[in-house]
C-alpha cells in the first residue's frame, strides 16, 4: 500500500480462512461475566437513550471494498443496537482532511475514525507495526498477535497518551510486489530505481540504491506512463487494475514483502467510547469484527477474479523476486524496524513483542500451512 501520508488516500482489508471463527468465535468477547478490556469506564445501560457519533475516513466513501465495508458497519451498528447508535460516515476531505483524521478523534471533534495506523508513524514511533511492517506477519498472524497476543494491548497502550481506543477493522491480506518497467534479475536493478514505495518499505528499497517517490495513488498510472518513475506498488489485481497500471508496466510481481498483511483500524475517541454502556461498546467491537472478516473476504474474492482476469489478457508477465534479491531486502528491512524500535522505549516494547510473536508463529507455519501448500504441489 501507502503513501504513508498521502497516497493510501484512495486506496485501501480480515481472514477468509478465519472469517467464521472470527464471526462464531470473537463474537464472544464480553459475553462472560467479566468485562472485557477497556470497558471499565463504560456508561451505565441507559435505557433508550440514543446517541448520534460521526466517522471520518482517509480515503473516500467510494473506494471499493473499503468504503463499502465502514457504510456497512455503520448499518450493521445501527440495526443491531435497534437505532440507539447511528453513525454518519464522511469519505476522505468531507469533513476532515485525510491526514487529519486522527487529530479530529484525538481532540474529540468526532466520534471516529477509519484508517491505517501507519499514516501516524511520524508522530507515534511504533505505529507502523499495526498495520503491516516489510517481512512482518501475514494477515492471520496479524489477527493471532492483536487478539491472542500482547498485540491489542500494546496498541491500546501506544494510544491512550492520545485518548484513542484502536479496534482492528480490516485487512487487505498480502499485497502485491509492485509493477516494473524492466525485469529484476538481481538486487543491484534497484540501484538508481525510481520507485513509487513510501514508508518503510521505501526507506528498506533506498538502502538497496533505489529512490523512493512519494506520489498519491491517482498520479501512480500518468508517472509510470510517462518514465517519471519506472515501478510502482499499489495494492492487488483488483485495485491496480482499477488504476489502469497493466497498461503501462508488463511486469507485476510477488510478493509484497513491504505489506504482508495491511491492517485497518477503527479509531474511538476514549471520552465517547466511555459514555457508551456496555452493550453499545460490545456491539461495535463486534460489528468491527464482522465488518473485517467481510472486507478482507471480499479482498481475496476480488483479488483472485481479476488474477484471473490478467492472465486471460495475456499481457502481463508474472514474476516472483528472485531468493537473492528478498533475501538482501530482508536484512535491510532488518535495519530500518531497528531504527524504529530505538525511537521510543513503546516503541522498542512492540518491536520486541512482535518478533517474539512472529518467530514462533512462522516455525508453525512451516509445520502446518506450508506443508499443506508443498503437499498440493507434490
């Protein structure tokens, strides 16, 4: 994905494989006899009292996917809660600029806001770890490390100074490699490379020499068209394709090793979220929940039609990263994520945590997903 700051602004999902489980099985939270947490401030239940909050997004309304699936949220709150919580949505610069969605949550200027929590980065060290980091965790390992991990608190821990409560809302899964002019043989083809890849990932291709464009998504397709720059990122098939970028590159490639598992957030200013009594509070997590397994299985549909949709144009050539080239951009992004971590002592906790998490993870992956991908392949 991104422009960390810009380009995310029109683009941009939760487990297809766990969508059930997330649906039948989170659904869950807070149906035992302790609250869960972050509801020790709730509001007493007030009878039909009914409250009337607004959400802001970074992209627009109309962005497929995305903004379908907040208008849904939003619809699924209101009948679930039978009209007590309404919530108005307003795309990206409706009410807010997109850069200034968390700010607005933060000073209470709204109720909520949809986003990625990598935007803030700049402001808040460690950020970046809650929406995906370059050879981070998957989407499932995404959901494992917020939900049975330390992952959850830590970013309820890295916002509060700002009173905001994060709720995961959505995953866009494993993005794609980018699309290239030329083909990439070896790690010195990033030298001298101009590459639209903002955040991380662009500072992990500017150590291999490459130099990274900040551009917004609507002028990815006229630079790549015009040699301004030679490759570009976006998202998958469906949204690169939407954008027109098979026209003007022949080379696409996988993986996206800069986002393996892109996670959207739901930010709550803490001082509403209070004034919620528990049942309210229990049905937006909820609905939150249901709304990510449903965008993020939509991603994957939507994805794999238009995968398929490339191939049968036959003018796109698909390609992988050659083991020596991932290989050289691991170690580097090694380097940034180190760099991030000695930013601030929160940060360098989520650092911590999150490779902790990922190294057992990954050893059980071998164990048991990939081992059932090499077995189809046998």
């Amino acid at each position: 994905m991104t422009d960390l700051t810009n380009s995310l602004l029109q683009r941009r999902g939760f487990l297809g494989r766990l969508a059930a489980a997330a649906g039948a099985g989170f659904a869950l939270v807070g149906c035992g006899t302790s609250a869960p947490a972050g509801n020790a401030g709730a509001a007493p239940a007030a009878a039909g009292k009914k409250f009337r909050w607004r959400l802001v997004m970074v992209v627009p309304k109309t962005f497929k996917i995305w903004g379908d699936g907040i208008l849904e949220f939003a619809d699924k709150v209101r009948v679930m809660s039978g009209g007590r919580l309404n919530i108005d949505v307003y795309g990206a610069g409706e009410l807010v600029p997109p850069l200034e969605v968390f700010d607005a949550v933060k000073q209470g200027q709204v109720e909520l806001g949809h986003s990625a929590s990598y935007y803030w980065r700049g402001k808040i060290p460690g950020a970046e770890y809650f929406t995906s980091v370059p050879f981070g965790l998957n989407a499932d390992g995404m959901l494992s490390w917020l939900y049975s991990g330390e992952g959850l608190a830590l970013w309820e821990e890295l916002y509060a100074p700002h009173g905001i409560k994060p709720i995961p809302c959505g995953n866009t899964g494993v993005q794609m490699g980018g699309w290239f002019r030329k083909e990439i043989k070896s790690i010195e083809d990033f030298r001298g490379l101009k590459m639209r890849m903002p955040g991380v990932g662009g500072e992990v291709i500017a150590k291999a020499g490459a130099k990274p464009v900040l551009i917004p998504g609507n002028e990815i397709f006229p630079h790549l068209e015009t040699g301004v720059i030679d490759a570009a990122e976006w998202i998958g098939p469906y949204h690169d394709y939407l954008l027109g970028l098979p026209k003007v590159a022949n080379y696409y490639y996988s993986a996206g090793w800069h986002e393996p598992g892109s996670m959207l957030e739901l930010l709550v200013n803490l001082e509403a979220w209070n004034s919620l009594p528990e049942d309210l509070q229990l049905i937006v997590r909820n609905c939150a929940i249901a709304t990510s397994s449903k965008m993020f299985a939509s991603w994957l549909h939507m994805d794999a039609v238009y995968y398929e949709k490339l191939k049968q144009e036959g003018k796109t050539i698909f390609k992988e990263f050659p083991p020596e080239v991932t290989h050289q951009l691991h170690l580097y992004a090694d380097e940034v994520l180190k760099e991030v971590a000695g930013k601030s002592p929160i940060a360098a906790k989520i650092h911590a945590s999150f490779k902790a998490f990922q190294q057992s993870y990954e050893a059980y992956q071998e164990l048991s997903e990939r081992a059932y991908v090499r077995a189809q392949k046998a």
